[in-house]
C-alpha cells in the first residue's frame, strides 16, 4: 500500500479523477443498453487484465482463455441449476477449477518455447469447446450441447446473483476489475513479479540466478485462470444464458489477446485502454453493419492490430501517456518537471 | 474389417493432405521460429482462387495448380515482405516474437472476415469432371479426386524434401532455421530466406487448395479447421520437421478416419485434441524435435 | 576440503567426445583460470558445472555436496552463480531491475533487494547508471551488470565465462581490478578465458584443457613454460624455435 501511494501525486490525482468519474458514471448515463455496453467494456478489460498474468509478464502467449473464462461460466451455472447453489460459491468452485485445468496444461507446455504454448492453449480452448457442444448431460447435470444453458430466472437478489437493474452488475464487475488491477499492481512490485519478467526475457539467465521459470509460470497461469473464471460466472449472470459458441472458442480467446497486444501487455493500464478502444468498436460496427457485412468488426480488429504493432509494438499505453502528459499533467502543475514522465515509466 | 482398411486408407489420403499444408507451417516456422497463424486462412484464399478458376473456366481442376500455386507463392512472399517483416525486425533480438505471433492472427481475422464479406458465409462446392468419381480397389471404393490429391501432394512433399536437401535455395532455408546469424555471415541475405519461406509455406498451401476444390466445400472459415489440424500435427510431428510433419499428417488423418468408423465425426475431433495433449504430456518435442529446443 | 571438486567429468554429444575425464580442484578463496584455445572444451566444462546440461560421468562436489546434474537454478540456490559469455541482460529492464532481480535470491521483500542490489552496483561502480534501461548499455558496461546481478545473489562461487571477450585492451585492464575486488570479498572464482595476459594475471592457479583433456595445471608461470600449452596455443613448430 505504501508503494501505491509513493507514486507521482499527479498520477495519484488523475486516477483517483478517473474512479470517481467511473463511480459516478451510472447517476449520468440511465439507457440499459447503454449501461450493458459499458459493463461489457469493464468485463472485457477485465478478462484482459486476467490474461496479462500470463500473456503480459510471464512472456509466453496464451491463446485459449475463453476455457477459462467458459469453465467458470459453466461450472456456476451448472451448480445453480442442478442443486440450486449460489452463483457466488459456484465462482469460487468455478475459479478453482479452472486453476486446475490451466496447471495441467501449463505444467509440461510452460518448460517448452513459447510457440508450443500458444498451439497448446488453442488446441484446449478449441477442445473444451467441442467438448461441451457434444455433451448433453453428465448424470444430473444438463450441460446441453451446443444450445447451451438458459439461466432459471428469479426476482431481484443477490444470493442468485440477479439483479432487475444493471447497476449492481455496473458495480460489481467495476469491483472485480479494481481487485485485479491492484493484484497485477502488487504482483508487479514483488519477488514472483520481477522473476516472472525475468524469466519471460531471458529464461536461461533467470534460471542461473535461481530462478525456476517454468514455476512461477504456473503460479502467474493458475492465478490468471482462477481469475478468469470468477469472470465467466459473471458473464452468465449478466446474459442469463451461455452457450458454447458465446464464451467458448477461438472468438473469445482471441479478442482478449487483441485487446491485450493493442493496449499494451504487461502494464497495468493496457488491457483497460484496449477493452476502452475496442470493444465501442466492435458494438458500433455490430450495430450498424451487423446484418449488411457480417465480419466488419473483426476486419477492422485485425487491422487496428497490425497497424499498432507495425508503429507501436508495446501497444497504445506508452504513446497515450505522453499524450496525456501533454494534455493534462503539465498544466496541472509545472514544478514537477522531468519527474513526471520518469513516474509514470515506473507505474507500469 | 474391410471397412476399418478402407478408413485407414482414407485417412493416408487425406492425412497426406493435412501433411501438405502443414509442412508449410512447419518450414516457416524453422526458419523464422513464428508459427504462422494465418496458414489456415491462406489455404482458404488459394480455394477460393481455385474454385473462381474452376467456375470460371469450367476446366479440369488440377488445370489451376500452375496458376494458383504461384500465385499463392507470391501472396505469401509478400505477405512476409510488407506485413510481417518491418516487424518482425524490430523483435528479432527477443527470444519470444510473439508481436509477430500475434500479427499473423491478426492477418487471419483479416482474410477470414474479408472473405466472409465478399463471398458471404455459404458452403460453395466446384463441380468439376472428377468431383464425385469413384475408384474402386479390391471392393473398397475411394474418391477419385482424394487419390489424385494423395499422390500429388505426396510427390510434392518428398520434391521439397529434396529441395531443402539439394538445391543452393534449400541449403540457405536449412542454414538460416539452425542459425540465423552464422548463416548471415556466410552471405546469405536473411530477408530474402524469409520471404522465399513465407513462399513456399504459402505454396503447399495453394497445392493443397488445388487438391481439395474438387471434393471438399469452400467456405471463409475453410482454413480454421485445417490450421487447428496443422498445429496439431506439426507438434505431433516435432516443430521444423518436414518428414515429421508428413508423418503427423498421415497419422492424424487416420485417427480422423479410423475413429469415425467408431464414434460421431465431433468425437473424433475430441480425440485429435486428446492425443495432441497426451503427446504434449508425454513428449512434447514430438516425434521429430529437437530435445533442447526450448 | 576444497570448495570446488571436480573429478572425472566427461560430456559426450552424440558421439563426439567435448570434455574427457577432467579434473580439478578449486580451493575457498581462490581465483582460477581456465584456459585453452576455441573449440578445447572449456565453455562445455563450464557448463556442466553450472548445471546448463548434465556430465555424462565423472562428479561435480561444491561445498561438500554433489551438484553434477542439477539445474542452474538449484545449483545457484547453493551458492554457484554464473555470468555468461554472450551477456543476457534482461533487455527492456532498468540496470536496478536487472540487478534486483539477483539480489531476490535472498529475500522476499522490495526494499531490502533494492538495498542490495544498490549495494552491489555501488560497489561495481555502476551505481549512476541505475535507471538506465539495460539494452543502452555499452558492452562493459553490460558485461558489469552481468556480474552485478550474478553478484547480488551473494554467490560463494563465482564462475565468469569469458568475461573479457569483446573488450577492447583499455576496457580489459579496467576489469581485471574489479575481478580482483570481487575476490577480495571472500568469493571465490573460476574464470574461463581465452585472453592468456588476462588470466595470467589474475589467476593463481590455471588449468590448460585441449581436445576435451586437461594437459597442464598449476601456477601460471610454469603452465606458460609447459611445453604442451605452447604447442596446444601456438602449434608444434614454436616448440623447437623458441629460442
């Protein structure tokens, strides 16, 4: 906590502008579905930063999180829809599971270069999905096969983790989101932080100061897969119905790398400033364009890709912080100079 | 047990397909260690290049092979030359380039999306004089134009082979995959090895696209299940193994087939997926990898 | 007891035959050199005691323990940290970071792996350059952050691959006193090299290897003087017409 608030004051200042705009975001905006796409913009961000565990310090590519994210989404659904048990609980148990598959398939692919990584986590974010479309029930759970699961419906509460309105869904998901970028930020500032950026540089010069790489690798993959699939819950609570194609699958897993690479991998504002640029992206184009040109918006994606990796390789962050110290920090106040920019090197 | 004999010929068939494409994957990834994640996506431009060559001229299928494998050549060639290469430079010190990774899958929503935009998500198929033919060997029936499609792209597997193995190009592509920078040295100008990889990875793929028109559907997402399918066997078959990659075709080619006979063709996919995992567990450098590559 | 006891190693590659029954003493507080001409199977001896691939047979006792066929990051935990030849700063990182990341070895907290790591830097005279992003760097002054980091992870061994290859002549001479320092604080070092003047110097013990085989051990001016090490350096023909 102490190092959080060593940070440039300004720094401090404009985030703490931006947690108060974010907080105060739904008393403006009232449109539900205006309201759904800013959740969808946190979840997204969300999701992202999981990712960034793995795929931002750990220097290895996953390409399958949408298991993750579909693991936990299933796993609670299931739980609340077979033995009635809370949603809440069934993240937990959903997370959990999650962990275990992303530890099984880290443990013999996370020793190996990362090309075989990124074919492993395809190969299982595929596999999970077909194996859900084929299964219609495993004994007294409906699993359904490929039309997937309607959540039963109850009034407003919050044990069943639904809610008649969107804001506590706003609040809950804007809550998730401070959690895991508090834990990227202390990650980052900590032993397991500093090995895994070491040995996702250079792992036979971390492996000579001590460091077994492909270990913390595991605990960087278990976190993020635990992670990820307290959001998958989320995301079945907010649609109320899942199906395989919607969080399982290449779409997903993809996207979420996208975001990541265009923001910025492995800083900690990245995966936000990505899910901020791309997801009105893909809801606008969807909107207008859906029915005319069907893939517009993943055109679109993957050009918005190449070109910022082609002129900025580490994503948006870097080049929208100067920009921001242009706009904003120097008129805020003079006196700190130089400082500024160094600070905000070290933020992230 | 006549009929599991014709799935395991079937499945050679075809698996030597799945070969084709991913020895493509596989030579580009030995030279510039990025799995190229559109190769799926570039398998579906060159069958739609020879499917419009079919439809158009109403010509012999395999009419298309000069037109569409150079064409595919080029197309990859410059793919790597103005797309991949500016930035892959700026990584070609990090030991991961996963930017270039990444851009390649952005390249693949790119054409795949494009495609689906253009020509629309229906199934197309290209009636040609061997669509649909039957040959008959010993009671057992195969596709015509699977049998033709087998031997062709097994010459064209073992022409390569000997190209890398012979040929002044060849010997280049081989010296850059085992060290880009005594290879260098030697004169070889890497840019150049590149896009003469990126080529012919394009190539096979554009051999492949010739082979499959007559019998198999065209759609834009064609690619996926054939680059999830090469990914597979190029780590079945040991990443930057071009006899590996010829084996692991085959071999996922008769699990494909053989399976069927037993279980519905999705559970058979769950099997591919099955023994990709099991061979990452048990020998994750695959049938053919180096064992330090790591 | 010697700190360092190798007996015996052999690494075979498929055949070929790198290091061939080599052995050698390293005692606490020593520095020493080992040197023979490119290719002689030195860097590979380094290697396996370093854990980067296991000996084929032979045993690597340090500290009374047996570490042939361990990882490097096991090996290092017991007190043998390495530096390598091509230097691998962790390039997008500050010298501090890179630095920290060695001094972690010992701690589980920020502050006091900064300390440390300021510590070490100071006494490297590296200290000026902290924030300095590690890919600017200039090749001595990265060839100092490699021993920088190995350093910070207080190592009773210090194994140096050629840490002077590359260096121009002035920048060798600048180096030498710094190896010396290093020593100076109880860490012992086995330095391989090819540059003869440099270890000459610092060394006080050397062994030759050559063709895999250890051809001569001892002080430095007799390994000079040993007729093998001259034809091994120089080739047969400087043997007769040295005077």
């Amino acid at each position: 906590m102490k190092q959080l608030l060593n940070q440039n004051p300004k720094i401090l200042l404009i985030s703490a502008l931006l947690l108060g705009a974010l907080f105060i975001l739904p008393l403006v905006v009232t449109s539900p579905a205006l309201m759904q796409i800013f959740i969808l913009i946190i979840l997204y961000a969300y999701f992202t930063s999981t990712w960034n565990f793995v795929g931002g310090f750990a220097g290895v590519l996953p390409l399958g999180h949408s298991a993750f994210i579909g693991i936990g989404a299933y796993t609670s659904t299931v739980l609340f829809q077979t033995f009635g048990i809370s949603p809440w609980l069934g993240m937990i148990v959903g997370g959990l599971l999650a962990a275990m598959m992303g530890v099984v398939i880290g443990l013999p692919t996370l020793k190996l270069r990362g090309a075989y990584f990124a074919l492993a986590t395809i190969a299982v974010g595929e596999g999970v999905r077909v194996l859900v479309e084929n299964v219609k029930q495993v004994g007294p759970l409906m699993i359904n096969g490929p039309s997937g699961i309607s959540i039963k419906l109850t009034e407003n509460s919050f044990s069943a983790f639904q809610f008649d309105s969107k804001l506590p869904y706003y609040y809950i998901i804007l809550a998730m989101l401070l959690i895991v970028l508090l834990l990227t930020y202390f990650m980052m500032n900590s032993k397991i932080g500093y090995y895994l950026a070491a040995g996702g540089e250079e792992p036979e010069a971390a492996e000579a100061l001590g460091i077994k790489v492909s270990r913390y690798r595991l605990i960087a993959m278990a976190i993020s897969c635990f992670l990820a699939g307290l959001g998958g819950t989320f995301y079945a609570q907010l649609m109320l119905y899942i199906y395989p194609k919607s969080i399982l699958g290449l779409d997903l897993s993809f996207e979420i790398a996208f975001i990541a690479l265009i923001g910025g991998r492995g800083t900690i504002l990245g995966p936000v400033l990505g899910a901020l640029l791309l997801r009105p992206v893909s809801e606008l184009t969807r909107i207008y364009f859906g029915s005319m040109l069907p893939g517009l918006h993943l055109v679109i994606f993957g050009l918005i890709l190449i070109v910022v990796m082609r002129y900025y390789p580490k994503g948006l962050v870097e080049p929208v912080k100067i920009l921001l110290n242009k706009l904003f920090i120097n008129r805020l106040g003079k006196q700190g100079g130089p400082d500024g920019t160094d600070s905000a090197e070290k933020a992230d | 047990m006549l009929g599991i004999i014709e799935a395991l010929i079937n499945g050679i068939l075809m698996g030597s397909i799945y070969g084709l494409t991913a020895v493509g994957l596989t030579l580009i990834f030995g030279v510039m260690k990025v799995i190229n994640f559109a190769h799926g996506s570039i398998l579906m431009v060159g069958m739609f290049a020879a499917y419009w060559f079919v439809i158009l001229t109403g010509w012999n299928p395999y009419f298309a092979i000069p037109v569409v494998v150079p064409l595919l050549f080029w197309f990859g060639y410059y793919m790597q030359s103005f797309i991949i290469k500016p930035i892959f430079e700026a990584e070609k010190d990090v030991r991961e380039p996963i930017t270039v990774i990444i851009v390649t899958t952005g390249i693949w929503y790119v054409l795949d999306n494009l495609a689906l935009m253009i020509f629309g998500a229906e199934f197309r198929v290209a009636k040609t004089s061997v669509t649909g033919q039957v040959f008959e060997f010993y009671e057992m029936y195969f596709l015509l134009p699977k049998v033709i499609g087998a031997g062709i792209t097994m010459v064209c597997g073992i022409y390569l082979y000997w190209f890398l193995k012979h040929s002044r190009m060849g010997k280049a592509i081989r010296a850059t995959s085992l060290d880009r920078e005594a290879a260098s040295l030697m004169g070889i100008k890497q840019a150049k090895i590149y896009n003469v990889a990126f080529g012919l990875g394009s190539a096979c793929c554009g051999m492949a696209a010739c082979v499959l028109i007559p019998f198999y559907y065209v759609y834009p997402t064609v690619g996926v299940p054939f680059d999830i399918k090469a990914f597979i066997i190029v780590v079945l078959g040991g990443l930057g193994s071009i006899p590996g990659a010829i084996l692991g075709g085959i071999i996922v080619g008769i699990i494909e087939n053989v399976g069927a006979q037993f279980m519905a063709a999705t559970w058979t996919e769950l099997l591919l997926y099955g023994v990709f995992l099991f061979v990452l567990l048990v020998k994750p450098s695959g049938l053919f990898g180096q064992k330090h590559d790591y | 007891m010697s700190l360092l006891e190798i007996t015996r190693v052999t690494k075979k590659f498929s055949g070929l035959i790198a290091v061939n029954e080599v052995s050698m003493n390293v005692e606490s507080g020593q520095i020493v050199g080992v040197i023979g001409p490119n290719g002689a199977g030195k860097t590979t001896l380094f290697n396996c005691i370093a854990g980067a691939f296991p000996p084929t047979s032979g045993s690597i006792v340090f500290d009374g323990k047996e570490i042939a066929g361990k990882k490097p990051y096991e090996i290092c935990r017991l007190g043998v940290t390495r530096t390598f030849q091509v230097v691998k700063p962790f390039a997008s990182k500050t010298v501090l970071y890179n630095t920290m990341v060695g001094a972690f070895a010992h701690t589980k907290h920020l502050h006091e792996a900064e300390r440390k790591a300021l510590e070490v830097l100071e006494f490297l005279e590296l200290g000026h350059k902290k924030d300095v992003v590690s890919k600017s760097l200039t090749l001595p002054e990265r060839k100092k952050l490699e021993l920088a980091r190995a350093l910070a992870t207080e190592p009773k061994l210090l194994l140096l691959d050629e840490v002077m290859a590359g260096l121009r002549p002035t920048e060798v001479t600048d180096m030498l006193p710094i190896i010396r320092k290093i020593n100076e604080t109880g860490v012992t070092i086995v330095i391989v090299e090819h540059i003869m003047q440099a270890i000459m110097s610092l060394s006080e013990k050397i062994y030759v290897v050559n063709f895999g085989k250890k051809i001569a051990e001892g002080d430095p001016h007799d390994v000079v003087a040993d007729v093998d090490v001259i034809k091994a350096y120089l080739g047969d023909e400087y043997v007769t017409t040295q005077h």
